[in-house]
C-alpha cells in the first residue's frame, strides 16, 4: 500500500510537472489567445501586451521582463506561418530542429528587436551573408495632428508582392522542383563558337530551358502560374505614439515585396500632416483644426474685444485635441496688450523619445503660446464718442503720456521767423 501511494504521489509530480513545462511553451496562452487565433488577432494581442509588459515601462520588475521575452518568443513564432504550422504539429521542439536545420541556426532574436521592428523603431537585423536584399517600398501617409498628439493605432492594407502559400515559394502545384538535365543545376551552359577552322572559343551562357534557374517544374501553380509570388493587399498594424513629429520615418523591416530569390526589404511609413479642417463628427470636434504645431510647441490666435483687451473681465474654453478644456481670463482691470503672447507651459505636444518609448517626462512636455488679437470697432457712435473722448482727455491730462518724449525721438527743428 505505502509503494501505491509512493507511486501514485510520485506519477502526480511528474504530470505536474508536465503541465508546468507544456504551460511554459503555450505560445497561444502566453498572448492570451486560442490556436483558432487569426494573424489579425495574433499581431494585436503581441502589440498590446509587448507594451504592457515592456521593461522600460516596468523598470525593476524582473516578472515583466521574462514576460516580455515570453511574448517576443511566442510572435515570433505563431506571426510566421511555417513556423506556426511546424509549432502546432510538433511544438517548441519542432521548431528548434527547424531553426537548426535552416539558415537562421538556432539563433534567438533579441526581443527588444522584435519590438522596436514591431512598432517601426528600425532595429537591427541580421542576414545570412551571401543573400541578395530586395528593394525598400516607402509610403506617405497623412494624419491630422489630433492624432500627433493623442496617439493612434490603425490598420494599413499595402498591396505588395508576398510568396505565394500555395506553392510555398516553389511555383509548382505539387510542390515538385526537379533539377534541369540540359545545365544539370548550374543554370549556365558553355557554348562553343568556331573563330577559324581549327580555333573554337568557348562562352558560357544563361540556360534557355530552364532561364538560369537550374531548377524546372513540371506543373505550374494555378494561383501565382509558376511564378513564386502573387501581389496582394496586406494588412500592416500602424502605431503613432503621441509626440511624434511629421516627417518620421516608420521602419518595418523585411515587410517590403517578397521573393524566393532575394530577403525581403523594408517597408518605410512616412509620417505627415494634414491641412486643418473642421471635423464633421461632433466626437472629434475641438478646436484642433486651429492649433498649429512647431516641435513640441502649439500656437494659437485668440481674439478680444476692445473692451475686453481694456477692462479684462473675460474668460475663453479652449477644448485641447484630447477633449480636455484649457481655460485663458483676466480679472477686472487686467489689461491685454495687442499681439501679446501669453504662455501655457505643459499644454504643448508630449514628449516623445525614439530610443525609450515608454521613459513619459511630464516636464518634457510643450508649450502653447497663445497670441492675442485685439479687434478695434470700425466706427463709433457720435454719443460714445463724446464720451469716450472726455473721459480720456481727463484721464491723459491727469495721468497723461507723451509718446514723443518716450519714445526718445528728435525734436523738430525750431523754424527762423528770419
């Protein structure tokens, strides 16, 4: 009885232990998902917990950091569709013979990497020497500055050219690529040309049969016809922090046109900013369209009444590209003098930093300069003119200020009666 239980205690650890060892390697309930899970939602569920779990958002948090290299590890994985199709067949093991048995040579990539390729950082990444890299495809894409400064995650369909899945590449409906018998693989052939009887010289050529592949198949594919790659529109998950600045440069590398003959180049989004208009959609409707941006500064035009410029007394809302309100008064008496620039410190753009996505300084924020323009009647009332004029002319006799003694200019000469 004492060996049952021995033994029974003993199978319990061991399962135990499996299921803690099979959890580990759950690629899909690492990103919280299901192996029902479409690319879609496998890019979503790394972009949104990469940053959650992101060390320079958790500085000392070891937990976040392996959970960090965890998500790194399972995209890696279950974003590429042979890997992800080896991974469900065989698991982690499969995959670490694949990596062995191919070009990449069991080499893990740096997850930080990962992230800054992810989100368009431009981080480095290495190729087998030895392959031709294909070109960079650049795109410009507009956004209003609402989105500058809040931040914004959208979805872009680019069409560009990606190895067809069919035929893995291959261009062969069976999968089949058979060895050319005229170049027997070389792709070149030598060509012998007769100079003079007797003289014969020899020049190599491109095969004719199989156009300097070495490689031929014998039933094309229906869906890219032999060609190894169709074009189609691909979805590409976008993601602007807030701060960043017109004119970046977004870099998604190995995400340009596809081919089985070259590695993929990057593809480059370049960040513009619309021309200001007034949103149609009362949710977006602030007073962005009025802002205008300079760095992390944002300047703005307020109007005041004469009175108001005069007497003070007044207050304005100003609603942010957020929805927050920003309030700007004076208080009875105060007066505003025209083209005066008040200054809003933290009211600009936020800061923003390429190289520490989450290291937020509050004090790094921008300003907002607000510039007042004070609009003058264009005529006056014979009764308030009157008035106005006697209550200056008392006020200037008693407290007056001669410009022309201010303003230190020359007297006029005295004329000779002479």
């Amino acid at each position: 009885m004492q060996l049952l239980r021995g033994f029974i205690l003993s199978f319990a650890i061991v399962l135990l232990l499996v299921q803690l060892v099979l959890a580990a390697e759950d690629f899909y309930k690492i990103l919280g998902l299901d192996k029902s899970a479409s690319e879609k939602d496998i890019k979503r569920a790394y972009r949104t917990l990469s940053k959650k779990f992101h060390p320079d958002k958790n500085p000392g948090d070891d937990s976040a950091r392996e959970k960090f290299v965890e998500l790194a590890e399972a995209y890696e994985v279950l974003s590429t569709s042979t890997t992800r199709k080896i991974y469900d067949q065989y698991g982690r093991e499969g995959v670490e013979q694949h990596r062995q048995g191919g070009t990449a040579g069991g080499h893990a990539h740096d997850p930080f990497d990962l992230f800054s390729r992810f989100f368009g950082g431009g981080g480095h990444f290495g190729h087998a020497p030895g392959h031709r890299r294909g070109p960079d495809m650049e795109f410009r894409i507009g956004l209003p500055l609402r989105d500058f400064y809040n931040g914004r995650e959208f979805e872009l369909n680019i069409e560009r050219q990606q190895i067809c899945d069919a035929c893995e590449g291959t261009g062969s409906a069976d999968r089949e690529v058979i060895t050319c018998d005229k170049c027997s693989g070389r792709g070149m052939v030598i060509q012998k040309h007769m100079l003079a009887p007797g003289m014969f010289q020899q020049v190599q050529m491109q095969c004719d049969k199989c156009r300097g592949q070495g490689k031929m198949i014998k039933k094309p594919c229906s869906v890219c016809h032999g060609k190894r790659a169709v074009r189609k529109e691909v979805e590409t998950s976008v993601t602007i922090e807030p701060g960043m600045d017109r004119g970046m440069r977004l870099v998604f590398e190995n995400e340009a046109d596809e081919s089985p003959d070259w590695i993929a180049g990057d593809l480059v989004l370049i960040l513009e900013e619309k021309e200001p208009e007034i949103s149609t959609d009362e949710e977006h409707r602030t007073d962005g369209a009025f802002f205008r941006r300079r760095g992390r500064d944002l300047f703005w035009k307020e109007t005041l009444s004469l009175r108001e410029a005069w007497m003070g007394d007044w207050t304005r809302n100003i609603t942010h590209l957020d929805g927050h309100v920003v309030q700007l008064g004076r208080k009875r008496g105060e007066v505003v003098q025209p083209l005066s620039v008040e200054t809003v410190k933290g009211e600009g753009m936020p800061w923003y930093s390429a190289e520490h996505l989450y290291d937020y300084d509050d004090e790094g924020a921008g300003s907002l300069f607000v510039e007042y323009i004070v609009i003058l009647p264009d005529q006056m009332e014979s009764g308030m003119e009157e008035d106005f004029h006697a209550l200056w002319d008392k006020w200037r006799k008693k407290n007056g200020v001669d410009l022309g003694k201010d303003s230190e200019r020359p007297k006029p000469p005295v004329k000779d009666e002479l």
